[in-house]
C-alpha cells in the first residue's frame, strides 16, 4: 500500500533492467549510470504531477508580499506627501509713516507665526507681500531673510514691509489737513 502512495507521487521515470512503461531517462538512457565525462551534461526530468512543484501557501506569500508592499508605500506617501505651510497674523507691532513731495510711504512691522505640519524641515527661500488699499495694489515686498521651520513645529517671525502710496487720490487723502485722523484699511497678502 506505501508503494502505490509513493508511486502516486513519484513516478519512475526509466529503469535499469527496461522493464519500465514510460519514457528512458535522457541522461543515463535507461542504464542507471552515468557516463565518465558527463557528468557536467546532466538533464533533470521531473514529471509534472510531482508535489515538489506545487509548494504550499504560494498564494499566501504572494498576497502578504502585496500587503506589505502596499502598506510600505502607503507610509512612504503619509510622511513625504507635502502639506501647506501656513501663515496666520498675530499682531501689528508699529506703522510708521513718511511724506514725501510725491508720494506717502509706510513701514509696517508685523508678527506672524508660520507652522509647518509637514513631517520634514522647510526652508523658506522666498517671500512675497503685496499691501492692498481697496483692491489696489499700494506695494510690494520680498523677504529673503526667513528661518527654517522644523519638522510639526510653528515659528514666530516679524516681517517688516515697506509700501509706497503713489495714486494721487490718497495722496491727497493722507496729505489733507480737513481730516484730523486718517485712516486707511491695508489688506497684506
């Protein structure tokens, strides 16, 4: 009864005495032995009903491979997909204006705090203000002097902008001597 399990699953494949039914071995032609001087031209012949090609939980392996694969690259894209660095107002520490023949410039110092909720340092190289008057463009500023921004951290930074009001209307507006107080709304973007 071993016999015919193990025959099941090995099949002979030629024999010495050629008594088998199915095909000689193409190596040793049926002999059992192999010739002196080739032994390096061996061919190996196994039959496609043996379970050694067929091994188990290959479909397992492949699927937590996958998964695996999957779930790396998702983390990779978590961390290193990068985020808004964002801007909030704090606070005008002073404003500063000059008159001029032709023009009315203001200095504004502002406190602005800066968080980077990325997962990696950000170096900010440039940055860019415009001051508007009433969805007029009054002026505009480049800062070239800001820090880096660690990694889920927030930085507090002071900007100071420089605007020059070169429109003739509030010129005359800020130069009049009707009005006591001038108030102009400036809108930093």
């Amino acid at each position: 009864m071993d016999k015919v399990k193990a025959l099941k699953y090995f099949p002979p494949y030629g024999a010495i005495n050629g008594t088998s039914a199915g095909d000689t071995c193409p190596t040793c032609r049926g002999t059992g032995r192999i010739p002196r001087g080739h032994e390096d031209q061996l061919v190996a012949v196994i039959p496609c009903n043996d379970v050694r090609l067929k091994p188990r939980r290959t479909k397992l392996y492949v699927c937590v491979s996958m998964v695996l694969c999957l779930l790396i690259c998702t983390l990779i894209l978590f961390f290193l997909f990068p985020r808004s660095v964002t801007l909030t107002p704090v606070s005008v520490l002073s404003v500063m204006v000059y008159f001029t023949p032709d023009t009315v410039k203001i200095e504004v110092t502002n406190l602005v705090n800066i968080s980077n909720q990325n997962y990696v340092p950000v170096k900010i190289v440039e940055f860019n203000v415009q001051g508007l008057i009433s969805n007029a463009i009054v002026g505009k500023a480049k800062i070239s002097t800001m820090t880096d921004i660690q990694a889920r951290s927030q930085n507090s930074c002071t900007i100071q902008i420089d605007l020059s009001i070169a429109d003739e209307g509030l010129n005359t507006y800020c130069k009049s001597s009707s009005f006591k107080i001038h108030s102009l709304f400036l809108h930093l973007q």
